[in-house]
C-alpha cells in the first residue's frame, strides 16, 4: 500500500466535489491553495498550543502571563500563486511557527525553485517568464536578487568550514570570468581547489577571485586551507602557475609540485599548426608516458633533431623544457599514482560545468554575485561525481612511498 493510501478516498471525493478540470485545483483561489491555507493555519494553532502550554478556548495557568493575542496576516509566494495566512500570536511575542518562520515569505520550496533556475544558467528575465509560465506567478527583478544574495552566508559558511588533515592531491585551476569592479567590466581569474581525501572522494575546497599574482597571493590561498584544518597534502597539480612553488614550500613543504600534464600539451600545441598536431601529440606523448625522468629526458634531447624542419615544432618543445623541474615528478611514481596526480582535468570537467551554467551571463556586478552562482553550479556538479578510479590499489602504493605521512586507520 502506498503512501496516497493513507487518504480516505471519501474525503478525497468530498474535497473535489463535482471535479470541472485542473483549474478548480491551481491557482491562487485553487482547492490546492485553500488547503495549504488551512493546513499552515491549523500546524500553526497546534505549534502555538503547544508552546502556551493550553488548547484554544482553554484557560493558562494563572501564574503564565503570556497568553493570545489574536492574529496577524501575512501573504506567502507559493507554487499556486501569492497564498493569504492568518497566524496565531502571543502576547509578548516569543512564539515564532516553524511552519512558516518569522521573515519567511514563501511557502513549499518557491526559493528553492528560483535557486534551482539561477543555478541552472536562467537569467533573471528568464526565470521570470519561467515562473508566470508555469505558475501564473510575477515575480520582481528584486525579489530574484534577493534570494540570490540570500545564499551569501551559505556561500561563506562553505568558505569556511573545516576540512580534512591530509589530502592526497589538490588541484588548483583558474577559469577567465567578466566582473565589473570600480565601474569597469574586466577578466578575473576565479581559482578552484579540489581535493581527493584518503577514501579517493572529491571535493571542492573552495573559491577565490585573484586580486593579487604570483607568490603574495597564492602563499594567502595554501595558508587558509592550513587555517581549516589542512596539515598535509602529498601532491599539489597546478597549470604552471606564478609563484606556486615558493608558496608550496612556504606553506606545505612536503608537497610535490607537479604541473598539469595536459596544460602543457595544450601550450605547446598552440605553436603547431592544425595538420601538424595530431601527429606531433602521439610524439610528445611518449613524454608523459616514459618509465622514468632519465627516460623522459631522453626523448626530449632526439625530438628535436626529427623536428628540425620546423620553428614551431622547436618552440613547442621549449614548452618542456622550461617546465622540466616540474613536470617530471610524478614520473618517479608508478601508474596507479601517476593517473591520479599527472592532470588537473578534474577540475576542467568541473569548469565545464560552470560554463554552461554563466555562459549567458554577460558580466557578474561584483565578486560575491560571481562566486554565488558558481557556488550553486559546483553543487549540480558535484551529484556527478564518484570515487577515482582503481582507488584501492592506489592507496595500497601510496602507502608505501608515503608511510607514516597517511594515518593506519585509512
């Protein structure tokens, strides 16, 4: 038997009466509406009840001062259109009904519904159309904002709570982002950390808009996860960034360094034209691919003397070798480790996610509109997510070249 069961259908056929069609249901003056009324009236008058400590019509104790006071109205936004409430007070206003909240004015998820629709890439017009559509409901550009920003302290709360002592890999990537700052609309770099715990899980550590470069500010990004409760990280993967070396040993001396892989594909195929790069990538694969850094090196000294024939394929080499000291260390590992920690594409396919969801954003009015709504995107993504892969026999090699740096109860 079902849930729906419960329901007497006498009563169900009571309340439908002579049933005409769905109107006689939604809307604002729907049967849907009048019973939500009545339902939020009636919670309301037993949560009030239970909170004097007397049924209506019934008599407190004497010595209880407060008592009730009548009624107060208040029109809530729900899924059918705006819904009229009468709700109980008290005498010295201590009681607030959990049905529907102080402040609160709407009623079966209706900010939710609008933060699904912002997160879900809608712009404000947008989600407008969407709820008048669907609901016959107007809703102002001001009360959108309003449940935007209304995440801010969410947002920040993620910011800055607590995370894990040891991450095994933290990705850091940046993504091009339109903000307007000081009335001018520019680029900034919105940088994303994830990390992968012991039990091979990914999580974003958090969001930063880059306001200084180099060493300054990524020393300020590794001192904050410290901060929250980060006492080591085996392997940081970055896109060759500024400045990140000093601030890893700075912060987290016992990190290995090591540079994204497929950026540096990616930067050396830049200089190659489109008929040169399908071949030239099987080529600089057997970079990465390589047993060993002397291995690597090797290959890299007889590259050029097969792309003699071309600048460009010299150029794109130098790539390599200006990188060397920080692409080669994930090469002193075996396989089940190099997969996890050579490529920060983790992070890419989460950016990916993020860009669908902005793209029709023309510019972000300030860093915080920004970060809300990547925040919200990142939470969509991450419901796709699962556990690395072949983590177990990952953690077993780990183990063994890390030692007493990962806990025995992992």
């Amino acid at each position: 038997m079902g849930k729906h069961s419960e329901i007497p259908d006498e009563l169900i056929d009571q309340l439908l009466g002579e049933y005409e069609g769905p109107e006689q249901l939604t809307g604002p003056d729907g049967l849907i509406n009048q019973l939500r009324r009545r339902l939020i009236e009636r919670a309301a008058g037993a949560e009030l009840a239970d909170h004097l400590g007397y049924p209506p019509g019934g008599e407190p104790d004497e010595e209880q001062p407060n008592r009730r006071n009548g009624v107060s109205q208040k029109t809530l936004r729900t899924v059918d259109g705006p819904l009229t409430v009468e709700l109980p007070r008290d005498r010295d206003a201590s009681f607030e009904p959990r049905i529907v909240p102080k402040h609160s004015r709407t009623f079966d998820g209706f900010d939710e519904q609008i933060l699904a629709l912002y997160a879900g890439g809608m712009t404000t017009r947008e989600i407008q159309r969407h709820l008048r559509e669907l609901y016959g409901v107007d809703v102002s550009d001001g009360l959108i904002s309003q449940v935007t920003a209304s995440i801010q302290d969410d947002v920040k709360a993620w910011q800055s709570r607590p995370l894990e002592q040891l991450y095994v890999v933290v990705y850091l990537d940046a993504m091009q982002v339109a903000i307007r700052d000081q009335q001018v609309v520019r680029k900034k770099a919105v940088y994303v950390a994830i990390g992968v715990t012991l039990d091979g899980e990914r999580d974003v550590l958090g969001l930063w808009v880059e306001k200084t470069e180099g060493a300054r500010f990524w020393t300020s990004v590794l001192t904050e996860l410290r901060n929250r409760g980060v006492t080591d990280i085996l392997f940081v993967c970055t896109d060759g960034l500024t400045g990140f070396p000093d601030a890893i040993d700075a912060v987290f001396p016992l990190a290995v360094n090591q540079t994204c892989v497929v950026h540096l594909v990616r930067q050396s195929l830049r200089y190659l034209s489109w008929k040169e790069r399908k071949s030239c990538a099987s080529e600089l694969r057997r970079l990465y691919t390589a047993p060993d850094a002397d291995a690597a090196r090797k290959v890299l000294e007889e590259l050029p003397a097969a792309w003699a024939d071309s600048t460009t394929k010299t150029a794109a080499l130098q790539v390599w070798d200006r990188a060397w000291d920080r692409f080669i260390p994930f090469l002193a590992f075996p396989t089940e480790i190099r997969r996890v920690v050579y490529t920060t594409n983790t992070v890419e396919s989460l950016h990916m996610q993020i860009r669908k969801t902005i793209k029709t954003r023309g510019h972000f009015p300030n860093d915080d509109a920004a970060l809300r709504l990547i925040w919200l995107a990142i939470n969509r993504a991450k419901t796709n997510w699962r556990t690395c892969y072949n983590w177990t026999t990952a953690m077993a090699v780990l183990r063994i070249h890390f030692g007493d740096r990962i806990p025995d109860n992992t």
